[in-house]
C-alpha cells in the first residue's frame, strides 16, 4: 500500500457510546396509559403485543 492508504488505527478500549445509543436517549415525556381512555386500537395493539411476547418467550 502506498502512503495515503495507511489504515485507521482507533482504540477500542476508549470507545463512548455508539450513535445508535447516542441516539436513544430518552426525550424525557412519560405517556400514562388508561383502560378508561383506550379506543379499539389501542386495545388490538395492546393484544398484538402481548401474543408476540408469548411467541418471543416460546421461541426462546
């Protein structure tokens, strides 16, 4: 290799968090959920959710 084709040399051991973990910081606004205010999608998402846990703790 030639001069300008040196490989990047990085530290591996002093790496900071990655851009996807800088990324998923929190935006700090917590969302209540109410059974009392819950329409029919919220309640079919509720149940996919819920049968794709019990099919993610089958599967483990």
């Amino acid at each position: 290799m030639g001069q300008n084709h040196k490989p990047i040399k990085r530290n591996k051991n002093n790496q900071g968090p990655s851009q996807f973990e800088k990324n998923l910081q929190s935006d700090g606004i917590d969302v209540e959920y109410s059974a009392e205010l819950a329409d029919a999608d919220d309640l079919e998402a509720q149940a996919r959710a819920n049968a794709a846990d019990q099919r993610a703790k089958r599967n483990k």
